[in-house]
C-alpha cells in the first residue's frame, strides 16, 4: 500500500477510462469551495497537484473528528490528489510553481483577489508562459466590483446573497443553511466553468480566466425565488418547510415522527386527495386549484395535519409511493449512509490511508456509461508527492531538489512525519 491510499474500485477495473483522463490541474485552493471543485475533477480522472503551504492547508485541521491526525473534512475533500508542498512566500518557491503552471492544463484558487498577483502567480503572469492555461478563480465577491476585497465565507455570503432571508421557520426565526450551500454552488459552477473554458480551448486553442463568486453563485442558484420577487415586488420570508408557490408541499407530523410530500400538479392532487382518503377535497371550491390551495394554504394545512397525525409516518409514506406521491420520511444521516439506494449508488465508498486507516467518504454523484468516474487514492500526507511531482513534471535531479530542501522551499525531510513514500505518479 502507498502512502496516499487507495481506494475499492466501484466497478472492479482498475484502468477503466476517466473522462478527464490527462487533464493537469495546478491546485492552490483551501477549505472548501475550491477543493470541492478539484474533488469533482479527481473523481473524473483529473491529475490534481494540490499546493500546500509548507504547515499544511488550514482544512487539515478542521475538527474533531480526526484520523491519523487529519480531519475527517480534509480527508473527504482531498481525496484522489496529489499532495506538494511549496514556500510561496518565497520567491524561488513562486518561481517552482510558475514553471510547473506552465505544464498545467489547469489552475484553480480560491484565495481573496489580489492574493495571487502578489506572489506573482495571478492569470496575466501565468498566461505569458502558457497561452492555453484555463485558470479559475473562486472568491466571495468575484475578481471586481466594489465589494471586491471583502473577505468572506459560507455563512457570509448565505447572508448576503439574500439566501438566509428567506431561510428558517415560519415563525420568521432566519437560519443558516445545514450543510455550506455558498461553498458548494461556487464549487459546481467553477467545474461547469472549466468544462465550457476546456470546450472553447479545444475549439480555439486558447485559454482564459474562469471567474466564480460565491455571491453570484447563490443569485444564479436562486432564480426562481428572485424571479417571483423581479415579478411581484413582494419581498418572500422564511417558510419553515413550506414551499410559496406549491401547496401541499411540506413537512408534516405524523403520530411518531415527520414526513414530507410535494403535490406539484392538479393530477398529483387529485390522486393525493383519494390516496389520503377524502377524495372530496379536490372538489372542494378552496383548494380545486394550486392558486385556491395557496390562497387557503393556512386552513387546508391545519386540515392535513389532523388527516395525518392518525397513522405513522411510515404506513403514510407507503400509501403516498403506491399512489405515485413523491414523499419521504425525515433521515438522519445514519439511516442514508445505510440506505439501500446509496449502497446501490456507492455513494459511501471505503478508502484506505496509511495514517487513517480505513475509512468511508462521500462517492461520485455523475454517473457515466463510458468513462465512471470513483474515488481513486485517500487526501494525500502533507507534501508527499513534492519530490516526485517535481522530479516527473520538471525534470529535477535530486540534487537541485535537495537544495530547495535545504533552503526551506519545499518540505524537508526531517518536516514531514506525515508524508510517508510518495505514490506513483
């Protein structure tokens, strides 16, 4: 076993084909919203070289829970990327990494605008050396504009995306989001920004500047909330989990636990209505249509709730499925980590660590016939790929990478008790 980890094959091949199969991706990105980008890129076959600094990314140690000293947050964002560690402070460890942008098909950092520039490593000066590089930026507020160099995270811009205001109970109490919805979005619209910036480059043969806010992520990923607001005028509120423009759709107690159900059509009404059993609800004159149903949304789901409390949630959910009403019980994480659709999806696959043994994290969730994309190695040991990436990419002897050792550019031996051997490149 190698020291970064393995991890089970989802199909039992171990050369099956990568979508992104020889895409080199420079990697400067910490936390989340960034490594979440290039997490989705390893996935699918992408070589990523993430840079760390020489006391490691700060997500190392985002915790408890640990394993084999490393976070459980960093093991799960990182997995499948090689790990180097390079001094950008100083200038002969910017320079290492502005040669090695010149081999790259890719870039990806999500520090604050400007960041980069000052160590010399911003797109203009990278792009001099390599016309095709595709370098994406990731940042609270984007590479312009006046909020520019704000500095931000997650729950910041849940702030002031407008998202948080329209999230919480109903009793107006505004709440963060459970999982970090700003950092996700601006991950899954900087991959989608990639994939447009490579299709151009295939066409054109030139690269460009990818630039993702997580400001504008969370606007884009609201538009149907914006547009009801750009239509009406009327500024929305938190809802609990009611919906504004479906009704029924929402939380509901039965007599031992919650449930949901969403009734998105006339036709789903109707048949929810005689699922329930009182079919004459859908004649009733305040709720034969959605817009009566949202007129008397207070009154048919005081209604509901009564209907509901006499049954558990379960025997609900049964009669609902069979009826062909999308509804689910309320899981806590325990009982979707053990369900038997993730199982099916793999979407808790085991990887092994040479520190933190054997452990599971989340899968893929594209799935592809050709080119299935799958964890392939564990979060790599801070710095354990420097020697070979460097070696591999830059044609360095062992002398001259002894003497960046010496001087403290990259880690030294002595440094790196979490490295271990390096993986094959």
């Amino acid at each position: 076993m190698t020291a970064g980890n393995s991890a089970e094959s989802q199909d039992g091949q171990s050369n099956r084909k990568q979508a992104l199969e020889g895409l080199r991706v420079l990697d400067f990105s910490h936390a989340l919203a960034g490594p979440y980008c290039t997490l989705l890129l390893a996935d699918y076959g992408a070589e990523i070289y993430k840079v760390e600094p020489r006391h490691g990314e700060l997500s190392r140690g985002w915790g408890p829970p640990f394993a084999g000293g490393v976070s459980s947050f960093f093991l799960g964002l990182n997995r499948g990327k090689r790990g180097l560690s390079i001094d950008l402070k100083q200038p002969e460890g910017a320079e290492l990494c502005r040669r090695l942008a010149a081999e790259m098909d890719l870039v990806v950092e999500n520090f604050r605008p400007g960041t980069m520039e000052r160590f010399g490593l911003g797109y203009g000066a990278l792009r001099e050396r390599n016309p095709r590089l595709i370098y994406c930026s990731i940042s609270g507020y984007g590479q312009n504009g006046p909020s520019r160099e704000e500095a931000a995270m997650d729950l910041i811009v849940e702030c002031s995306s407008g998202f948080m205001s329209i999230t919480g109970t109903e009793a107006g109490e505004q709440v963060r989001s459970g999982y970090a919805v700003a950092d996700i979005n601006a991950g899954l619209f900087a991959v989608i920004g990639i994939l447009m910036a490579l299709e151009y480059r295939h066409r054109t043969g030139h690269g460009q500047h990818v630039d993702v806010s997580m400001f504008d992520s969370m606007i884009s990923a609201m538009s149907s909330n914006y547009m009801s607001y750009l239509g009406s005028q009327r500024k929305p509120k938190p809802m609990g989990t009611a919906f504004p423009t479906v009704v029924p759709y929402r939380v509901y107690t039965a007599s031992d636990r919650v449930f949901s159900i969403a009734v998105g059509s006339e036709k789903l009404w109707a048949e929810f209505c005689e699922a329930i059993g009182h079919s004459e609800l859908t004649r009733h004159p305040q709720y034969a249509t959605n817009a009566l149903r949202i007129e008397n949304r207070q009154a048919l789901e005081s209604k509901l709730g009564e209907i509901f409390r006499a049954r558990t949630a379960e025997e609900w959910t049964r009669v609902l499925r069979a009826a062909g009403i999308p509804c689910s019980l309320i899981y806590d994480f325990d009982e979707v980590v053990e369900h038997p659709q993730a199982a099916f999806r793999q979407m808790f696959p085991w990887i092994e660590h040479s520190t933190a043994g054997r452990y599971r994290a989340t899968g893929s969730p594209v799935k592809m016939s050709e080119t299935p994309g799958g964890p392939s190695t564990g979060a790599p040991l801070l710095g354990q790929d420097t020697e070979t990436v460097l070696q591999k990419v830059l044609r360095m002897d062992t002398a001259e990478i002894a003497r960046l050792k010496a001087r403290g550019v990259i880690l030294r031996d002595d440094e790196t008790a979490m490295a271990g051997d390096p993986i094959p490149v």
